[in-house]
C-alpha cells in the first residue's frame, strides 16, 4: 500500500540517514561527494544498459513517489537544483538493489 506522506525508501532507516548526513555537510565535502555519487549511478545506469534484458520499469510505488517528489518539494533536495538534489535525485531512479548498495557504501562513508 502507497502512503502519501511517506516515500518508499522512508521504511530504510539507513536511507533517511544518510539523506540527512548529506544535508549537513560542509558545501564543499557536500559537492565533491555528490559528483562522485552522479559519477557511480552513471556508470550503475550505463552497465544496465548492456545487459541482455534490462529492466523496463523502477515500479509503481516509485513512480508515484517520484511524482509526489516533483509535486510536493517538501524535502531539502527536493528544493534545490544543485548537483547533491540531482545525484540523489537520479539515485532514486536505479534498481532497488542497485540504490540500497549505493546506500550501503554511503552509510560506511559517512561514518
């Protein structure tokens, strides 16, 4: 079941917190990390391009949730057009296993 106010990815305490690490940083840790994390989902997303079969759909929940992001704007990089809204926003975009890995190096990082 899809709940308005919260997005998929809420139910991954990790996720929140890493959005939340990434929030504080200084600016210029901030950037040098959101064009290294733009960097790794491109590459992420070109691999997925050579495979034989790649997936055709992220899925309904995400969509939607894409969608209520573009509408509601209500998180901090949902606000902002910077380089650290746009990687996190195209983090979103990845295969679920893809984004929760991501997730999981950012987590140990951030540490």
């Amino acid at each position: 079941m899809i709940t308005p106010k919260r997005r998929w990815y809420d139910s991954e305490s990790t996720a929140t917190e890493i959005f939340d690490k990434l929030h504080n940083l200084d600016e210029n840790t901030k950037n040098v990390l959101s064009a290294n994390l733009a960097e790794i989902i491109q590459q992420i997303k070109d691999l997925h391009k050579e495979e034989a079969e790649p997936e055709l759909s992220i899925g309904l929940e995400r969509v939607i949730g894409l969608y209520h992001q573009f509408q509601n704007r209500r998180r901090w990089y949902d606000q902002n057009d910077d380089e650290t809204a746009y990687a996190i926003k195209t983090l979103f975009t990845l295969p679920e296993q893809d984004f929760y890995n991501i997730v999981e190096g950012l987590s140990v990082s951030l540490k």
